[in-house]
C-alpha cells in the first residue's frame, strides 16, 4: 500500500568492483521513521548514495512523492575542514535560500559544540552532529542519514535520537536512517530494512518484525530440526538457532526456551549463520 | 499555558509481558473511565505522544485506534484528539471491575490466613456503614 509522499524506489541498480546494489522496489513511508541495518559492505552507504545523488545508479527511478528537498548526512562530514562552525553558518546561507541561522546556533548548542573551533578539530562524533545540525536548519521533508551516531557517545545519541524524535512530530516529514548500531534503530525506526549483499532480505515494521523472530540456544551437535528454524550458528558452548515464527514455534515445542530476536541477533543471524 | 494534556501520565514498562501499545490503551482507558480524564478533554496527537514516551508512531497510532474502536476518544479532523461523552454504564461497569478486582485481593488474602467468610462479610458490612455514619457524624 503506497500513499502519496511516500519515497519510492524501482528497479535500482548499482555495480562496481564485482559488487552489485540490486533493489527491486523498496518504499520509505511518509511520516515514518525507516532504518536500514546490514554489515559493513552490504550496500548500505551505496543506496544512500544513490538516493540522494552522490552515486549514480546504473539503473531505476525514484519518485520522492513530491516531497520538500531532502536534508543529508554523509558518512563522512563534507564540509571543509579548516573552516570554524560559527563560518560554516554563512557557507550554507548561499547553499540554502531558507537557511535559518538561529535554528543552526541552537542546535549546536544543544549538542555543546564549541563554534570557536574548526572542523577538523572536531572529533568523528561531534563532526556529525555539525551535519545534523545543518540537515535541520534548512526546511525539508526528508532526512536522510548515513551512520548517524557512529563516534557518538551514548548521551549523545539519546539526545540525537531526541531531535528525530521531534521533526517526526510533523506527520510530512520522512527518516532514512543506516546504522550498524541496531540498538539505535530498535529505539527510533517504525520500519526497518535488512541489507545483505547488495538485497534487501528483509523489510517491514519493526515490532512486527521483532515479535516474529527467536533466538534459541540449544545443544552443541546441531542437529535441531524443525519448522521455523531458518539459520543456525555454531558457539563455543553450544548451538544457536533463528527461529521465523517464535509463538508458532513455541506452541509446538512449549518445553523450549525461544528468547525474542534483538535486531543484531537478526543481523548476525542472517549474514554469519548457515542456512538450516 | 499548560493544558491538561501534559498531566496525563503513562507508564511504560519493559518488563510487562503487555504490547506497548497495549500498555498506552489500558492507561489512558482507566483514566477516563475513572474520570480522570472527562469528556472534551484534549489528548495530546499521536505524533506528541510518540515523541514524549519515546516509542514508535505506528505505536501510538495503534493505541488510539483501539481507545477510539471502543468509543472512548474520538479524533477531529485526523489532528487533535479529545475524550468521548462516556455513557454512565461505562463508568459504572469500570467501577464494577475494580471493586470486584479489589474483593478478589481481599478474598484471596482472607482465605490464605483462615479468615473466614463470615468474616470477611461483616469487615464489608462495617466499612460500607462506617464510612457513612463517619460522615454523618461530622
């Protein structure tokens, strides 16, 4: 079901280096937050990229729904380095016919940024809320970040989580957000996609997809069958197994222990595991 | 101005074997069936309240959903939300359910302590009295 404002994405694909981005559809709601987990390498960092221009895609469109101009956070900060904060405010004025200064300077103080300092100073964290900060001083209807939190300390990523949490309070505006700090997305993604090479193997709300995934550790040999067991991963004491359908599962086997999946258990579930 | 939205307070626990939507619902449900909250108060939108209880929209949006299926709140133009005239059945059925959840308590503890029923019978008859003739007596 795809409503108007809806981000959407068909058919993209983007190659190099024998790596290939293949993404059949894949749709980012208006009005929600979507987060997109996967290892290192997955294809993450390539989909931003070609969502919002920075990678050339060798094939698809995309339909931002008419939607406000997006506002970006790259993986690494682009802005120059030997430039102070409290300069980097006039560079983005001729960038952006409504940039807001004030919104800007609350924002890093907010996130106690000293604007006396230069960019390069700053350290990977700090870097990243500078961008935050510009991404959410400009009107837009979208934000679309690459590892936001990534160098951020815990604080730091509470209270990021925070300023999202408050530009969702406008039902216009959209969030895609990659991270490999699942912890984060399981705190502020409504929807979640999984990305493995370069395949979005799983995608939907993330509650649903929490509740329909276990964890079950069992006996060394292995050698659990069953309904539902999707992947299995050796451990040094033992067997661990993914189960797709947790209640079904338990109904039928109610003498065993399935604990609910966390978002890395997924993850590492799906990329290190073998199929069983 | 602080209106009264801002008071409401829901609690939300992890260890509650409750979906959080769930634990939203029943929350706010008590509270106007036990006219904490009355009819035409305002609720804060979905999207606020998401962002206030740090959970999910689709979260919130369930409990309303659910709050509103029952008649119980009612939303104005998809933005704000407000309280529904709440029929005196229903409150009196809410009172119904926790007096009788309260008995059960009482019930239980008597029975585990060999109180007896006729015990138990004339604890009632005396605090239901007692409590009116306290305040005849002032």
């Amino acid at each position: 079901m795809i409503e108007v404002g809806d981000f959407i994405i068909k058919g993209l694909r983007k190659s190099y280096d024998g790596f290939l981005l293949d993404i059949p559809e894949l749709v980012f709601r208006q009005g929600y937050v979507t987060g997109i987990i996967g290892d290192n390498g997955a294809g993450k960092t390539t989909l931003i990229g070609c969502m919002t221009g920075s990678a050339v895609p060798d094939a698809g469109e995309m339909d931002s729904g008419g939607m406000l101009p997006a506002g970006v956070v790259f993986d690494e900060c682009p802005f120059p380095p030997d430039l102070k904060a409290r300069k980097l405010s006039a560079v983005f004025a001729h960038m952006f016919p409504d940039w807001d200064p004030r919104r800007f300077d609350d924002l890093l103080e907010e996130f106690r940024i000293d604007r006396s300092k230069h960019v390069k100073e700053y350290s990977r964290g700090m870097r990243m809320k500078v961008q935050v900060a510009a991404a959410l001083s400009h009107p837009t209807g979208m934000l679309v970040l690459d590892e936001p939190t990534a160098g951020m300390d815990p604080a730091s990523r509470e209270e990021f989580l925070d300023v999202i949490r408050e530009y969702m309070v406008d039902e216009g505006h959209t969030v895609v957000m990659s991270s490999h700090i699942t912890t984060d997305v399981e705190k502020i993604a409504d929807y979640v996609v999984l990305i493995e090479d370069g395949k979005a193997v799983l995608e939907g709300e993330k509650d649903a997809i929490m509740s329909r995934f276990g964890i079950l550790h069992g006996p060394s040999d292995g050698g659990l069958r069953g309904q539902g067991i999707v992947r299995r991963r050796t451990e040094p004491h033992g067997c661990s197994y993914l189960i797709d359908g947790r209640d079904e599962f338990l109904r039928s086997h109610p003498d065993m222990v399935v604990d609910p999946a966390s978002l890395e258990d997924l993850m590492i579930m799906m990329s290190r595991g073998e199929e069983a | 101005m602080m209106s009264k939205r801002f008071e409401m307070d829901i609690v939300i626990s992890n260890s509650d074997p409750r979906p959080i939507y769930e634990q939203i619902s029943s929350q706010i449900r008590s509270m106007i069936i036990s006219g904490t909250l009355s009819e035409g108060d305002p609720l804060p939108s979905m999207r606020i309240l998401a962002r206030d209880l740090r959970v999910s929209v689709i979260t919130t949006k369930r409990a309303y959903n659910d709050l509103e299926a029952e008649g119980l709140i009612t939303t104005v133009g998809g933005k704000g939300c407000y309280v529904s005239a709440v029929e005196p059945d229903v409150i009196r059925e809410g009172h119904l359910l926790s007096i009788q959840e309260n008995i059960r308590k009482a019930a239980d503890e008597a029975r585990e302590s060999g109180i007896t029923l006729e015990e138990l019978h004339e604890m009632v008859d005396l605090m239901y009295d007692g409590d009116r003739g306290g305040r005849f007596h002032h």
